[in-house]
C-alpha cells in the first residue's frame, strides 16, 4: 500500500520517434517554462505539448529512497485531487515533504506487513441483482463430476469478470502490488490454502 500521494504537473509531447515523452515537475510555473522552452525550441505545428496533472503513489522507503507510481493521469488539479479523495478518503497536505507539488496522507495507516493478506477495499460499481442471483442459483448446481449447462459456464464467466474487476480496482487504487493481485502458477493456490 501506498504511504502517500503526489499530484504533479507533467509535461506531454511527441518524440522525434513518435513516442510519447513525459516529464513530471514540481510546480505548475516550472511546467508552463518547459513547455514555452519546446513550443520555441522545437516548433511543430501538428504536435501541441500539453500539460496534464499525474496522481502518484509513494512507495514506503527502501534504502533511503523513495519511489513513486503513477496511477492515473487527469486534466486538472482539481480533478487529482477528487480522484485522490475517492481513493483514501480525507486527507492532509504536507508543503514541506520531498519537493512535491501536492503530499497526501490517508488518515488510515497502511496494514502491517502481517496484515496483507486481508485489505480493507471500498469498490463502486453497478450489479444488476437480477442477473448475480440467476447466476448464483446456476453455480450452486455445479459438482465435480456433474456436466456443466452452457448457463453455468455463462455464470461462471460472468463470476470471473465481476472478480476481474475488484482485481483490477484494487491495483488502481494502489492497495496492493500486481503481484499481490494476480499471483500466477502454484503460488495461487498455496496462498488460498
């Protein structure tokens, strides 16, 4: 998990090889410079820089250093900042932290290494309960041995969606790695024991 948020602006432009580029700043002045320096240095008038505001997650630190990983880009501060509030609830701002734009601290502390099995998850999302009750009605009716109906390979398929998406949210919310998530190979089923 996380043990803070930063909101930078990052400048966007195209590369001489089409790639994207990207480059974080510390505050807006310095971002709205690096774009006026590209606009005059590089002229192109079928590419226009634009500056976009990154929400980044803080990595706990690990030998004096700290990492961060963008998680979602958005077109306003204001925007990042609603996003980051969806994400960890209330938080506080810390103008004084490690050159940032914006620190943030969810008022919850992160789990305890001991405690990453179990995370706390808040999801939104819509469920028609008309088709979650059909569906668990078809996976009750399924037994080793006993051929599967096409509604319960249907049912099941839906099931492993509806998980995909928890999977996928809690990862875009920052509350566990990838490899926490989507362990693959036996380790899946060591973990589930």
């Amino acid at each position: 998990m996380f043990i803070g948020y930063r909101i930078r602006p990052v400048l966007e432009w195209e590369g001489s090889d089409e790639s994207r580029e990207l480059k974080a700043f510390s505050s807006i002045d310095e971002a709205t410079e690096a774009k006026s320096a590209l606009l005059r240095d590089h002229p192109d008038p079928d590419v226009e820089p634009r500056i976009l505001w990154t929400l980044y997650g803080l990595n706990p630190v690990v030998n004096g250093v700290t990492t961060e990983e963008a998680i979602a880009d958005r077109d306003s501060e204001a925007s990042a900042t609603e996003l980051l509030e969806k994400l960890v609830g209330t938080f506080r701002s810390n103008a004084e932290a490690i050159t940032p734009h914006l620190y943030a601290v969810s008022k919850q502390k992160p789990p305890t290494t001991a405690d990453r099995r179990f995370i706390d998850v808040t999801l939104e999302f819509k469920v028609d309960l008309v088709l979650l009750r059909k569906r668990k009605r078809a996976l009750i009716g399924v037994y080793e041995g006993v051929p599967v109906s096409a509604e319960q390979e249907d049912a099941a398929e839906g099931m492993l969606n509806m998980l995909d998406d928890i999977q996928d949210s809690i990862l875009e919310q920052g509350l566990a790695s990838e490899d926490e998530i989507f362990a693959w190979g036996p380790s899946l089923f060591e973990a589930a024991a």
